[in-house]
C-alpha cells in the first residue's frame, strides 16, 4: 500500500465563532485523485482554507497529518513548503508584482526550506517555458502582474501553472473548473493529469460532475453540513449529477 | 515697525547674526524680525510639529576639511559636494564644457522668487552664504544629469542651501539631490531651490532624502509655455522632513509631473505640501503620492490644485495612497482643489488602508513568509511611483536605501 499523505481525524472548524466543520475524516495516499462534492455553503473552501492555514480559519477540534507533520501547527508558508499547495478558488490580483518574480521568490524558499539549492536565472526561464506550456498559458502572461488583467480561464490556468512549478505532494484545486469553458476545462485538466503521479495526490473540489469526466477519481466523497456524509467511487459523482443532493441530506 | 523680541524664532536666530550687504538678504532678514516658528493652530502647519526645532539651540555650519566617502552615494560624474551648507570644491568634479555650474556668495543676489512671509524660505534667503546655480543655455540639451550632494556631518547646525536650476528656451537637463545626514538627528538641513523652466524646456529634478535629521525643503519653480517638469520627491529617511513644493504653471501647453514615495519607521514625520497653480489654458498636471508608514510614524500630504479662472482645459490629476504597516502609524491626506475655470478636467483620490490581506495570504500560500510576503506588497505598493525614476542610477540607489533600511527587495 502507498503511503498517506493526508490523514483529517475529526476536524472541526469555525469562523467567527461559526461552527463550518464538524467532525470531517478523509485520508489521502499518494497516487489517489479525491474529489470533493456538495452544495454550495456547505463548508468545502472551508476545508481548504483551514488546511492551507487562511487567518480567522479555526480548528477547535481533530487532528491533520501531512505526510508525517502536524500540519495544523504551520504557518501558511511552512505547509506550502512542506508540500501542500491550494488552487484559490478566486486566485487574488496583485498589483505591481510579477508573475514569475515572486514564482521564483517562492519556490526558492521552498528550496531553501529544504536545503536545496536556489534555482538559476537560466533553470528557472526553462522551467517557466515548459511548465506553461502544460496549460497553454501565454508565456507573456506568466511575466505580467499576478492575475492582473487576467481572464477568468487564465486565472484559473495560472494556478496549474504555479502548481506545476512548485511540485507539491498535495494540491487541493478549489473549484477550479468553475467559469472555464469547455477548451479551458480540457487544458486544465489535461495539465493536472500531466502532473500527477505515483507520489503526489490530488483533491478537487466541485460542484459540478462535468470536470470529472477529464480528470479520474479514484474517490468521490460528499461533503454536507461539514462532514463527509458518503464516499464513493466515480459513479457516485454521476448519481450526484443526476439525483442532487437532497436524497442524501434528508 | 514694532519689532518683537521675545520671539522663539528671535532666541532661534541668536546663533545666526552675520553681515549682509545685499538688499534682498537685508529684506529677508527684516522679515525675520517680525516672523516666528509656526505653530499647529497655522493651517499650513496643522499637522506638523516643530516645536523641536524651534527649542533647538543651533549655530552655522562649517566645511570640514576631511575627505569624506560619498562613492556609494555618487549617481553621475558630475558632481557637486556641499557640506554643512558650504561648497566643497575639492572634493566636488564637473567639467564646464559639459555642464554650467557655478558656486556664487549670496551676497551678490539681485532677484529670487522667495516669499519672505514664509519663514524658511525667509531664513534661508537672509542666512544663505553660497548659491549654487546650475544654468542650461539655449537648445542645449545635457546628457548626463548634474548632482548635487548635500550633507550634513556636524551636529546641532543650520545649513542654508541654495539652488538655482534654471534653463534658456529649448533647453533640457537633469539635477538630482541627494540629502545625507548619517548621524547627527540635532541638525537643520533648511534648503532653497529656484526652477525657472523656459518656453520648451524639459527639466527633470531627482530629490532624494535620505538625511537623519531634520530637514525642510522648498522648491519654487516657474513654467514658461510649451515647457515640461517633472520632479521626483524620494523621502526614506529624516526625523522631521517638511517639502513645501510650488509650481507656477504659466504658459500654455505644459506638463507637470509630481511624484512622491515616502517610507517611513519609529517615529518620523515627514509632510508634503505641494501647490500647482495653473495660470492659463491647455495645461496637464499629474501628481502621484505614495506612503508606506510603520512605527509610530506620520504623514502629511496636503496638495493644492488651483485653476485661475479663464485657464481653460486644464486636465489635474492627483493621487495620494497610504499604507498603514502599523497600528499606530497615521496619514493625514488632504487634497484642496480651487477650480476657478469652467472647462477642466480635474480628478483626485485618496486611499489609505493596511496590506490587502487576501494577496498577504496568496503568497504565503505559494511558500513566502509573512515578512517577505509583506515587503513584497509594499514596494508593489511603492513601485507604481518608483518607476517614475527612469535613471537607472537613481532607481537602483533608491532600491538600495529601501534594501539597506527596510529589507524591500524589488518585485
Ligand atoms: N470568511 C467567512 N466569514 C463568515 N462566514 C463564512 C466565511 N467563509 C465562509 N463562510 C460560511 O461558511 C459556510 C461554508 O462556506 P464555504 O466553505 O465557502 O462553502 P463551499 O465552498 O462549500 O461553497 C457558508 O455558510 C459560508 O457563508
Ligand atoms: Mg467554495
């Protein structure tokens, strides 16, 4: 069996002083695509949000393994070099700050963090052509201001870009087929398939079955009123398409 | 005329008596008889208090006669050195056939455009021993930009400096200043600049401060029609720094360019006034602010905009963003917009608030650290008006600065 890379036990969460999740489990092992659905409101950024250390996000209750650490007691930083990368669900424009730059600030702290050696100018350039090119991101693009004047679609191409740059052992893609229309879906998902392998794991939050009909999972799990309440393989994802979620909450 | 005696400004000057023999310093000298330290129940000084310098017991400056290592602070080979307010020949280097710089004794003033009601333009004018003119003679356009190093290495002094930049028509140039004080937080850097930009001429002023200390500056520049200026105001060190910038607009079909960045820690105060007045049609002006504040410290930014009536399609702009990186840091922003004319475009904002924390935590997601991810932000925040230096000396000196004092690194 490979290993796990993720273990929630009992995460419970709040904010400001609201219960969102309350008592969710999941496991992760390395080499598994997870996805993640439910209806809107019923805690899933939540969830990626308490993983990936967001201010304000609460655990109250439970415990998070990632890959041997306690995540919980990282900084947001520190998860992501230790591995765990998010695909916002709205990635943030930021002004004034390029694209790459502050790529390359990122993954060498990362490869300082792992007393690695920082990347060169010459690396990190090669690195950059190949890697947006898995999305078909217009390498002018990727040396413009973060998200800035960005499309939604490339917005979302982005994140996989970044993804793809900074090799994490988990990524959580929140929501990251929604607004993509049917070319872009393809991309994004022929990029994450691209990335994915034997030692990383993927967990994709959606509401909508559609994006799994390009990317696999191995898991379908239904979250509602912050918990997994249903696991299940992909055809459950189908049934969900069909049936909604009613059925399940009753 | 009823002279008072009893002043803070009169027991301010008693270090300062000196001989004048000309009529403008005597005037100006007589000003100072009857003016005193402003206060904040002074609107133009509200928020700014100086009282500091006011109480302070200061005397005039002297050049030393040591060598002093400005390499790190050396932007162009042509270069001026001034210290404690006195021209240092020595260690200063230009070459007269490239450039026209003069150092002259203020003795021998026969005009300014200094407002002997404003008291450090006053004190400046009466107490000023040399005057540095940098003249650009018609159509000449100079290539490299000309220094001028003002420092300060004496503590508890008052250096009155002078400046005349001043061109002939179609005329073109660059002057950086550079204010450098690396100790001594009991001294006065009062300096005076004089613009006179002629019809067509394209003058570009660098002002970069980075002085302990306390220092006031004022600049008065006059624009001629068909006339460009643009002045960039980089404040990243000083105790207590005050810009009175003014700009007369009046000739047609000019460009006015005011940038500012200021950055700030501890307890710094550091007040911008500026003041354009356009005086006829068919004129752009573009102002463009920026503080980022920590510590305990304050700005001011107070830019005035007026438009004379009958000076028609004027397009003003104004921007002034702040960024508080501490609770306890203030911004006291204010713009005064006086338009007297019916066919103007004119547009102003003013923001301030903390990092956006949304972007603060994006970077950190992708493995930043919150400091970092912080620092990031800010010369982001900063950058929009860092470009605005587009001598790549300068910039890079002022990334330096930002580096050396603030631990920024450019994005
Ligand atoms: N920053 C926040 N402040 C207060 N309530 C929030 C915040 N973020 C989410 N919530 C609430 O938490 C619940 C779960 O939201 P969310 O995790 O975004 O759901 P999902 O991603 O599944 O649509 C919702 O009721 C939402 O209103
Ligand atoms: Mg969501």
């Amino acid at each position: 069996m490979s290993k796990t890379l993720l273990n929630i036990e009992n995460l419970h969460a709040e904010i400001e002083d609201k219960q969102i999740l309350k008592g969710l489990n999941l496991k992760v092992n390395a080499g598994e695509i997870h996805a993640i659905m439910g209806p809107n409101g019923a805690g899933k950024s939540t969830l990626a949000s308490v993983l990936s250390g967001r201010d304000g996000y609460e655990m109250t209750e439970g415990k998070v393994d990632f890959d041997g650490t306690d995540l919980m007691e990282l900084d947001p930083d520190e998860r992501a070099k230790e591995g765990l990368f998010l695909a916002f669900q709205y990635p943030v424009e930021i002004p004034g700050v390029s694209n790459i730059n502050f790529l390359r600030t990122a993954l060498n702290e990362i490869r300082e963090y792992r007393k690695e050696e920082p990347v060169s100018a010459k690396e990190f350039m090669t690195m950059v052509r190949e890697r947006s090119q898995i999305v078909e991101l217009d390498s002018k693009l990727a040396s413009r201001s973060v998200n800035v004047g960005f499309s939604g679609g490339e917005k979302k191409r982005n994140e996989i870009f970044q993804m793809a740059m900074l090799e994490p052992k988990l990524a959580i893609l929140d929501e990251t087929d929604s607004g993509l229309d049917i070319d872009a879906l393809r991309i994004v998902a022929a990029g994450v398939n691209k990335l994915k392998n034997e030692n990383n794991a993927v967990v994709l939050i959606t509401h909508y079955q559609r994006l799994l009909d390009y990317i696999k999972p191995d898991f379908v799990h239904v979250l509602a009123d912050g918990k997994i309440i249903k696991t299940g393989g992909p055809e459950l994802a189908l049934e969900l398409e069909e049936k909604g979620y009613d059925w399940l909450t009753k | 005329m009823n002279v008072q005696t009893d002043t803070k400004l009169q027991s301010f000057l008693s270090g300062f008596e000196g001989v004048r023999e000309n009529a403008i310093q005597n005037e100006a000298w007589d000003a100072l008889q009857y003016l005193d330290f402003p206060t904040t129940r002074d609107e133009y000084w509200k928020y700014t208090r100086i009282s500091k310098i006011a109480n302070a017991k200061l005397s005039s400056g002297k050049a030393s006669n040591t060598i002093l290592d400005l390499e790190k602070h050396l932007l162009s080979d042509q270069f001026v050195i001034i210290e404690n307010g006195i021209f240092r020949a020595d260690l200063s280097s230009f070459d007269l056939s490239k450039v026209n710089v003069k150092v002259e004794s203020t003795d021998t003033l026969v005009q300014t455009t200094a407002n002997m009601d404003e008291l450090f333009q006053a004190m400046n004018t009466a107490l000023a021993e040399q005057t540095l003119f940098i003249s650009i003679p018609k159509k000449q356009v100079w290539e490299t930009p000309v220094q001028v190093i003002y420092i300060t290495t004496e503590n508890q002094i008052m250096s009155n400096t002078r400046l005349v930049f001043e061109s002939e028509d179609f005329a073109e140039g660059h002057v950086i200043t550079t204010f450098i004080n690396e100790g001594n937080s009991q001294s006065l850097s009062n300096h005076y600049t004089e613009v006179l930009v002629a019809e067509n001429a394209h003058l570009k002023l660098d002002k970069i401060q980075v002085g302990n200390g306390w220092h006031v500056a004022t600049e008065n520049v006059w624009q001629d029609g068909n006339s460009t200026f643009k002045i960039n105001t980089m404040t990243l060190k000083g105790d207590i720094v005050r810009n009175n910038l003014n700009i007369e607009v009046a000739g047609e079909n000019c460009e006015t360019f005011l940038n500012g960045a200021v950055i700030t820690k501890e307890n710094q105060l550091v007040d911008n006034h500026s003041f354009v007045n356009h005086l006829v049609s068919n004129c752009m002006s573009d102002e463009n602010y920026k503080y980022v504040l920590d510590g305990k410290s304050t700005g001011v930014f107070n830019g005035r905009v007026v438009v004379q009536p009958d000076a028609q399609k004027i397009n003003a702009y104004q921007q002034n963003g702040n960024v508080l990186l501490s609770d306890f840091a203030k911004i006291n922003s204010k713009p005064e917009l006086e338009i007297y004319a019916d066919d103007v475009k004119c547009s102003h904002g003013s923001t301030t608030g903390q990092l956006d924390e949304d972007a603060l935590f994006y970077l950190q997601a992708r493995g930043i650290s919150k400091d970092k991810a912080r620092k990031i932000l800010v010369s982001a925040f900063v950058g929009e008006v860092l470009q605005s230096l587009d001598n790549e000396k300068v910039l890079a000196y002022v990334n330096q600065v930002l580096f050396d004092e603030f631990g920024w690194t450019e994005m």
